[in-house]
C-alpha cells in the first residue's frame, strides 16, 4: 500500500499566537501521603513552547518533567497558573485543549487483543473522530506498521509497540505530539529510527515536545531546550546558544614525542589566560574560556616554542557540560 503523506487539519481556533504551548506561574502540590505530606512538583513554571519545531524538556528524575506534560494531557490538575495549548486555554476550554495535543505515553501498555488497527479505530471513536474522517491506514503507514495492521498487538515487537502508541496518539490529527522519555531502554537501533519517526512528523508541521534524560538525544533532535530542576525552569533556549553557553573548549594536542612535563617556555607562552593544561606522555589538553582566548591564538603562541605538535583535534562541549553546570548551580 502507498501512503499518502499526511495533512493534519488543525483543530484551533487561534491564529494569533506563535506558540504551541504556553505556561504562566503554573504550580503543582501532590496532596501526598499521610507520611509523605504534600508535595510541591512544580513551583511556578513559566515556558513558551513555538509552533513547528523539536522542543525538549530536561530535567534529572523528579524534575516535574512527567507532572507538566500529565498537565496538558489533562490527566494531572494543575493547582494554580495558566496554560494555553495552540492557543486555547487548558481551564476554559479542556476539551479542546485536550483535542490540540497527542501523549505517546512512557509505558508500553498496549491491549495485547485487538491489533494495531483495531486499536487505532478505537481511540478515533474515543476522540469522536467521524469514520469518513479517520485515517487509521495513513497513520500506520506514516508509523511504518501496514504489515502488521491485522496482527495481534501481542506479537508486536518493542519498536513496533512504540511505533503504535505514537500512531494511537495521532489519532485526532493534533497539532502537538507530546512523547514522554521516547526512547528509554530502547537499543541504538530503535532509538535512531524512533529519532527519524519523530524528525519525519515534525517535517510535516507537528510541533514535538519531549521528554528525556538522554543529554545526547536532547541535542541531536531539540532545537530548543528547557531545563527543569526541582520544579522550577532553570534555563530555556536555543540548542545551539545553550551549548555555547557551557563557554568552554578543549584542544587536544599529540606531540611528536611523549614528554615528561611541557617545556617551560610553553608553559609561559599560555600564562595569564584563563585555561588550564592537563599533559600526559604525548598528549596536552588544553581546556580554555572561549571568551578570553581562541585556538588559534592558542597554537599562534605555542608556535614560538620548542613544543613539537603533531596533530591537534578540539572537543566541543556538549549539552551534558551545560547541563551539569546548570543544575549543580542549584
Ligand atoms: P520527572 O518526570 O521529572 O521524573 P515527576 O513529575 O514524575 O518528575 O515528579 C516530580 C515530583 O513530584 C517528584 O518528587 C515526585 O516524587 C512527585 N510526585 C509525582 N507524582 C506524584 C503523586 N501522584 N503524588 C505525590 N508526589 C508525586
């Protein structure tokens, strides 16, 4: 079977907003248990999800990470603050707001009787989605399940799984596709096709939030990031400018020959600069504030010195640096 690429229908009555998601001041107290006492997961957050991209939502286990998606899924209350999902607000209208957004949930509970199909019709039926317009054949194919359309859910392999609950979260074309931790305890291979599941529905205009301890996928898919620590919002922005933000490289030197200690007059050449040198045998790490100095002016200075460098390599940071960073500040 062909498929047909989809055309989500948007469902909002907004216009004016260039925001998916908005938060203001939103605040979450779990009652808790007579022992535990209440519990405050979110301590006024205020976030801007924009339309149309990959925004990640950070945070170590017991951020509030799972409490503010559960927030626009309608499945946990908010106890104070403001929410707008693609424009219309979460109190006011929760049906719709609910209508604007997809949970592809952490758990794989699947109902293991009825196959992937089946299972899709009936969370249209659930959404009142009219039969002449659902799209069951088109998700799966989008989701790359058309074999198994007719298979039992139960013989469905992990990826596969995975694969259906993101199908079963389309169901009503939302605009927004929300994936909690979507590829934890899945191997390499599953992650990258998930990866490109998630990157081929963003190029078809579904704005993507997710959720992730994986640093490294954070950066290979957000273009924007929010990092949330004991339910406050530590930091949102730009991938990019989040990982110049970590303010720091390392160039990596391999010397001709592996020495005790650097010649001293290397060592003079880099005085005063806010860097330090790390040498062992035949390689010298030199980590450097990128606002005080380059590599280039690194290597110019060295070049004057008895140093016999080989080959040179640098090492970026990455969001992991930025993240540790940031949430030890705490
Ligand atoms: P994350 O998804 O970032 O791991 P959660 O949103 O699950 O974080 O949890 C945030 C905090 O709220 C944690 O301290 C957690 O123990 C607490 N919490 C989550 N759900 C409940 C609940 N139903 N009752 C009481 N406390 C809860």
């Amino acid at each position: 079977m062909t498929s047909t690429p989809l055309s989500f229908t948007w469902q909002s009555t907004d216009t004016n907003t260039e925001m998916a998601i908005t938060a203001r001041n939103v605040i979450k107290t779990y009652k808790g248990s007579s022992a535990t006492g209440p519990k405050q997961a979110l301590s006024g957050i205020d976030l801007n999800v924009p339309k149309g991209g990959i925004f990640g939502l950070l945070g170590p286990n017991g951020a509030g990470k799972s409490t503010f998606i559960n927030i626009l899924g309608g499945t946990v209350v908010k106890t104070s603050g403001t929410v707008t999902v693609w424009g219309t607000d979460l109190d006011q209208d929760p049906r719709q707001a609910r209508a604007n957004i997809g949970i592809v949930p952490q758990e794989l509970n699947i109902d293991a009787f009825f196959t992937p199909r089946e299972t899709l019709e009936m969370m249209a039926g659930m959404f009142g989605v009219p039969e002449n317009e659902r799209r069951s054949d088109e998700i799966l194919a989008e989701v790359g399940l058309t074999d198994q359309a007719h298979a039992y859910a139960r013989t469905l392999s992990g990826g596969m799984r995975r694969r259906l609950l993101v199908a079963k979260a389309m169901v009503h074309q939302p605009p927004i596709l929300v994936l909690d931790e979507p590829t934890a305890g899945v191997d390499v291979t599953l992650r990258q096709k998930l990866w490109q599941l998630i990157r081929e529905l963003n190029d078809q205009g579904v704005t993507i939030i997710l959720t992730t301890h994986y640093l490294e996928e954070a950066e290979a898919l957000c273009d924007r990031i929010a990092i949330i620590n004991h339910g406050q919002l530590i930091t949102e922005a730009a991938t990019t400018d989040l990982l110049a933000r970590a303010g720091h490289k390392t160039l990596v030197l391999t010397l001709a020959d592996a020495i005790d200690d650097l010649p001293q007059p290397a060592k003079t050449a880099l005085d005063g600069y806010d860097l330090t040198i790390d040498h062992h045998g035949d390689t010298t790490r030199i980590t450097f504030a990128t606002s005080t100095i380059s590599t280039g002016d690194i290597l110019q200075k060295l070049a004057d010195t008895p140093l016999q460098i080989k080959d040179i390599s640098t090492e970026e940071p990455n969001l992991e640096d930025v993240f540790l960073s940031l949430t030890q500040d705490q």
